[in-house]
C-alpha cells in the first residue's frame, strides 16, 4: 500500500519539511505538471485550433482567478479578517503596471512587482484600523477603501488616463517575443500562479502564516503569548493586497487595457465567494473555488441557451442569462454556507480519506 503514511518515517528535517512528503502526492504533481506544460497542444489537437483558443482563454481566466483567491484566502481564510474591497487594490496594481508601461516603457517582468508591491503599499494602509475593528466594521471599512479607490481613479486623470478610466497597455514581451494570444499568454500566467501557490504553501507553514492562524483563532490569546497582533495583521493585508495588485496586472495584460469597470464591488464579492464555496484556510481549496466560480457562468449561460429556449424568446435570454447567474451564485453560497462551511476542500478531503482506509470504515 504505496500511499498509506504509516509506512514512511521521516529521519531528516528536510523530508519532515517537504511540501509533498509522500510519493503518490509526488507523482501526482508531477503529472499535473506535464498536463498543464502540453494543455495548449493537447486541446488543439482535441478541439481544433479556434476551439482551443477559446478554451485556453478560460483556463487563462482561471489561472488568474487562482493568484486573486489565494491573496484573499490569506487575509480572510487564514488571518480571520473579513474584507470586501478585494477588487480595489487589484485595480491598483493594474493602473500601477499601465501607468509605468505606458508613461516609462518598462517591460512587464517590472510593472508585476512594482504593481504588487504598491498594491501591498495600499494594503497595510488599509488594514491600520484592523487593530481596533474587526467582523462587520472591519468589512465596512474595506467596502469604504473599495469605493474611495474607485473614486479616485475615476477622478484623477493622472491616474486614470483621462474621462474614460482606461489606458490602453502594450502586451508583455519576452526575449524579443510578444505575447499577443491566449495559448502565449497561458504559460505566463501558468508560472505567476504556481510561483503564488508555492509561496503560499511555504507562508502558512512558516512562523508569519502560524502567526496569522493565531490571531484567526483568538487574537486576544495571541497577544498574550507574544504575538505583535498590528505587525501581523498589517502584514496581512499587505500580502494579500500584492496578490491582488498582481492579479489585477495579470488582467490588464489580458484585455490589453486598464479599465476600473473590471474592478468594482462585484469582482470582490465573486472572489469572496472562491473562497467561500472552495473553503477557507486552504491552498486548494481556493483553487476549487477560483476554478469553480469561473466556471460556472460559462456552464449557466451553455445550459440555458440549449434549455432557456423553451422557456425564453431569444430577445428575454440576454437579459434572463445574468439573473440566473447571480440566483444561483447566491444559492451555491447559502448551500455551501449551512451544508458545508468548509467548502469544496472539504469534500476532497472527505473522499480522499475514504480511499486513505477503504476497504475499511474506520
């Protein structure tokens, strides 16, 4: 039984220390990454070139959606502080990132962290009034970052570019080589996604990410025993928020534009909601979710224009598709919130712990 952990014995501290300690988890990434390095070839192969582009383009989608929900997941998963202003520091990150290309000419492999890092920069001036608030007032006090940010980039041409808060970006190039399609851009995306899962996995199982689950815990208890509760939760926010500013730069080089209507309240709400439904304080489980929230208004709007016909004119469908959409989305929430709080990791760990003891039931 090559996958029972009983039968391996750690004798070192790198092996105890290992992201994936056992050979079947081994094997499994690595097949994981041979897929992900052939997915363009593989879909063009199955589904034709167009076809492929397309479906390229939403696994862009969700490799971006990836970044997003892992920097919201450490702020509210793992450091128990709600916030509802997500989308207002990717849209930081991503007029950071137009700004300097456009205005500096600098290539993307800058504009990334110089967008996360004032991202970041934004963030922990947010998060100054977590020591004093939390719960409710400190969701309140990230709606009112969310619309401030939002007012300031629509009313200061410096920033924004001018009346229409768009400033059109040149796309990335690497080695003399620009990125224009989707099946390009994919392997970039692909590589800042794993970068930020792999630097995830290593921040909660250091001793800033234990510091973080303590405060989530009991933040009182936490103080008591040491823990400097501003630094941590500051740093939090920082850190979630350069994941955000990232995020944000990622989809300005999507669209080849930087424009504030791809970052209002709504994008903070549907990243709220990975988290949610893929399970809060879990790596994987906001890749579930990212995964399933991108999908699933593609699924909806497929469903209902091969079913919608029958109960909808096709002059009602347009305006029936986003209503269906947002019904739904807040039932899934609501199902997930009272049939299982911890979301879709959840139940792969409930699976997967099935067959860690079957044939056994205990």
């Amino acid at each position: 039984m090559f996958h029972r952990e009983s039968g391996y014995f750690k004798t070192t501290y790198r092996a105890d220390q290992a992201l994936y300690p056992l050979p079947i988890a081994r094997w499994t990434v690595a097949v994981f990454a041979v897929l992900a390095l052939v997915l363009p070839q593989l879909l063009t192969v199955l589904s034709g070139a167009q076809s492929a582009e397309y479906y390229i383009s939403i696994v862009n989608f969700i490799l971006i959606a990836i970044v997003g929900a892992l920097g919201l997941n450490i702020l509210v998963g793992y450091t128990g502080q709600i916030s509802i202003g997500h989308a207002a520091f990717m849209s930081v990150g991503a007029y950071t990132a137009a700004n300097l290309a456009v205005r500096a000419g600098m290539p993307f492999w800058v504009t990334l962290p110089a967008a996360g890092l004032m991202a970041a920069a934004v963030g922990a001036v947010v998060g100054v009034p977590s020591l004093r608030i939390k719960g409710l007032y400190l969701a309140i006090a990230t709606l009112a970052a969310q619309l401030i940010i939002e007012w300031t980039i629509n009313h200061v041409p410096w920033i924004s570019g001018g009346s229409q808060a768009s400033i059109e970006i040149p796309r990335p190039e690497l080695f003399g080589f620009v990125l224009k399609e989707h099946r390009e851009l994919y392997y970039l995306f692909l590589v800042v996604a794993v970068l930020s899962i792999v630097a995830t996995l290593n921040l909660v199982r250091s001793r800033i990410g234990r510091a973080f689950v303590a405060i989530r815990d009991q933040d009182i208890a936490a103080e008591i025993i040491g823990i400097d509760i501003f630094k941590y939760k500051t740093l939090s926010f920082a850190i979630s928020s350069f994941y955000a500013g990232v995020t944000g730069v990622l989809y300005t080089y999507l669209y080849g534009v930087a424009n504030y209507e791809n970052f209002q309240i709504t994008t903070s709400i549907d990243y709220l909601a990975m988290i949610i439904i893929g399970g809060q304080g879990s790596v994987l489980g906001s890749i579930f979710g990212a995964t399933f929230v991108t999908l699933l208004p593609i699924v909806i709007r497929v469903f209902m224009e091969n079913v919608g016909v029958f109960l909808f004119t096709e002059q009602e469908l347009p305006a029936v598709i986003p209503a269906v959409r947002l019904g739904v989305f807040g039932l899934l929430i609501i199902v997930f919130l009272v049939l299982e709080p911890e979301g879709l990791n959840r139940l792969w760990r409930n699976i997967r712990s099935y067959f860690r003891v079957w044939p056994f039931s205990y």
